[in-house]
C-alpha cells in the first residue's frame, strides 16, 4: 500500500517508509536463492513479496525483481499442491518439496493463492511465460471457483487437501474469517489477467468467455466458450479496419494435439504445450479463430512421494466424490475442522504415469469412476464438488497391474 502511495504522489517520503517494512530476515535469503521458507506464516508473507515486485517496478532495483522471481518460482515449483493451492495450518511446515506429509483439513488457505495470482500478474508482466497463466488457471478452475458456495455466496478458508474432508462454508452472519474478505475481491476480479497486450501483441491468456477492446489500436475480440466443458475456444474480431497485431494464444502444457483454424481453415502448424501460440496477420473485421485444445487425463504425483497422485484431465483435478454432508455441517466454524479424522487413502492398482489405468470415462462431462480392491469410486471434477467430502490424492500400485 505504502510504495503505491509513492507510485501514486511520488513522494519519496513514502518510498522510504514503504522500505521501513522490507523483513531483511526473509528476503536476505530469497535474493541468494535461498529457501526457508519453512516455520513461515504464508499469507503475512505473500504480501511482502508483492510489494517487493511493486517496489522493482516503482524504483528500478533488480533486487527486488529478482526476490520476487525466485519466490514465486519456489512457491509455485515446491510448495504447491495439484490445485496450485499452498500452505498447511497456514504456514510451511516443511522443507521444499515435501508435501506428502502436508494433508490435512486446514491446507491452502484461499488467501495464499489469492495473493500468489496477484503476484503472477507481477511477474508474468516483466516476461511473460505460458508457465505464468498454466499456473494462473491451475489456481482459478481447481481452487478459487471450488471455494465458493453458490447459494450463500459465502467462502470457505481452507481447501482441504487430506482425505474425506468436505469444504467449510462462512456463515452469512457469524463466522467470517480473512478468506470472506479475500473472497470478496476475488470473485469479483474473474475478468482479471483473461487477457495482456504489450506494444504490438495480445496475450490470450484464460479461456473464459469475455469481451476485450483493445481501443488504441481499433480491434476488439469476443472469445466464445463453455471451457472447460469445452475443449477449446473461438475468437472473433470486429475492427473498423484491418489491425496488424500479433494475437499470441497460450497453449496450455496439458494440451497435447491441439489445433488452431482461421476463418475455417486448419493451419500446418501448432505451438508446443506450455507456449504461446503466435498468429501474425492484419487482422479484418468478422476473422475467427478456434482453438482446440483436446484435454486427457494425466498425473500430478507428490513431490516426495511418486505413488501418491492426485488424477487431472486437462486443467482439472478430480477428485473422488463421497457421500453428500448433512446440511447443518455445510456452514459452519473453520475450526471444528481440527476435530475430525481423516478417512484412510484410497489404493488403485495402475501405472504411475497413466491414471487411464485405473480411471475411466463414467458418462456425462467430466464424470470419471476408478475401480479399487473393493470398490467403485466415482470421481468429478474437485471445483464441481460443493458439500460432498472427497480425496484427491491416492495411492496407486503398481504390483498386479
Ligand atoms: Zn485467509
């Protein structure tokens, strides 16, 4: 807040005492490449990172530019779950990529990966990476929009990540928490970072239906879709007259044989998963384009733990779906989550690199069901799942597959 008064009024006297507040002791160690992170408490922590990118970008000073970098690179790469989700009874309890120990009902508090999204809009300007926006959408489509209850509007705090917890709704009246006000900002920003532009290219960055004008240089682009129900996108131009821009469309790393057509016509080429797509041309008015990213289903392992996976389809993570709460235990205090014990995690027999081993199709989008010793386990979509408790990572076994 402090260096965007000084951004703001440009008065030095806020520069200063917005640098009052650097916590040498943690960034000391992130600008020599340092984690210890470990015993922090994340979401006072995650702020003073942004204000570091906000203070690179108000002064110039690679130090802070380069803080920022390597923590976003560390949270992001070690100390995120398969939702992009990070933080146990909010803090980092361990050393860098060690999660498997970290499952518990009171992991990713919502307003950690609140602030990460606001710290990778930071960085993804400076130099912007698909990697940026896959992590952008891991976040949104698996965290954030399976954190909101619809008919309350309330949130929750943590996203329980251990096993056979359900999600924690406030109370409308008397169980608010930080995450209600985070929650508020976030869900009204759904529109942010759908797109970018520099001086000569947009940047498609999220697949969500939306309207952008582009006003200095004439062009407008409505993207058309019910993604991820839809696997893919449609893009249409309307301009008074042609437009030479670069429209650089980001393919995402879990897209394998995608495919882009203009105007109907399939083009030769495609980008690599986890890069932008870079279409050139003057752009006319009524020009389309669609962009097919077919999902599959892939793996998201524990780092420290290779037979402990979470299964995704596209950018999805499913989870497997029990049986649905009692209504009096939809709504209720964060804390009586400390209280309840976890169920044991589920064992399939498969292969660890191809969850199709174990998983298949069950009819209907995006419903999966998994066969283990003794049972049939459905899976949906963890974003999709509102009072019904559920396990998103398992065991899989390799022995007798
Ligand atoms: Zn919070």
């Amino acid at each position: 807040m402090l260096a965007n008064l000084y951004g703001i009024t440009g008065k030095d006297q806020y520069l200063r005492l917005a640098q009052r507040f650097d916590k040498k002791v943690f960034f000391d160690p992130l600008a020599a490449h340092r984690d210890e992170l470990k015993g922090l408490h994340v979401n006072t922590h995650v702020p003073q990172v942004i204000a570091a990118a906000r203070l690179y970008e108000l002064t110039g000073d690679k130090r802070y530019r380069n803080i920022a970098n390597y923590f976003w690179d560390e949270v992001t790469g070690e100390r995120s779950y398969c939702t992009g989700g990070t933080s146990n009874f909010e803090h980092w309890r361990s050393e860098p990529g060690v999660l498997s120990t970290e499952l518990s009902p009171l992991t990713a508090e919502d307003c950690c990966v609140y602030n990460m999204l606001k710290l990778t809009r930071h960085v993804f300007a400076w130099s912007p990476q698909a990697s940026h926006m896959d992590y952008y959408e891991r976040v949104l489509f698996n965290h954030r929009m399976g954190t909101i209850d619809p008919e309350t509007g309330t949130t929750v705090y943590h996203l329980p990540h251990g096993n056979g917890y359900s999600k924690i709704y406030a109370k409308p009246f008397d169980s608010f928490w930080c995450c209600s006000g985070t929650g508020a900002e976030e869900f009204a920003k759904l529109a942010d970072t759908i797109y970018f532009h520099d001086d000569n290219s947009m940047f498609i960055n999220l697949y969500i239906p939306s309207d952008v004008n582009w006003t200095e240089k004439g062009i407008r682009i409505t993207q058309q879709t019910s993604f991820p129900a839809e696997q893919g996108t449609t893009l249409t131009i309307s301009a008074g007259k042609p437009v030479d821009v670069d429209l650089k469309l980001r393919v995402p790393y879990w897209a394998k044989n995608g495919s882009v057509k203009v105007n109907g016509r399939l083009l030769p080429t495609f980008a690599d998963p986890g890069s932008y797509l870079v279409l050139r041309r003057p752009w006319k008015n009524g020009d389309r384009i669609e962009l097919s990213l077919p999902m599959s289903l892939h793996v998201a392992p524990m780092p420290d733990k290779e037979t402990l996976q979470a299964a995704m389809y596209g950018p999805l993570v499913l989870a497997a779906r029990f049986e649905e709460e009692p209504r009096e235990r939809w709504y209720r205090h964060f804390t009586a989550a400390k209280e309840e014990k976890p169920s044991s995690t589920l064992q399939f027999k498969g292969q660890l690199n191809d969850p199709s081993s174990w998983l298949e199709p069950a009819g209907g989008k995006l419903a999966f069901r998994a066969v283990s010793q003794n049972q049939t386990v459905a899976f949906a979509s963890l974003s999709s799942i509102l009072h019904e408790r559920y396990s998103m990572y398992h065991e899989i076994n390799e022995s007798n597959s």
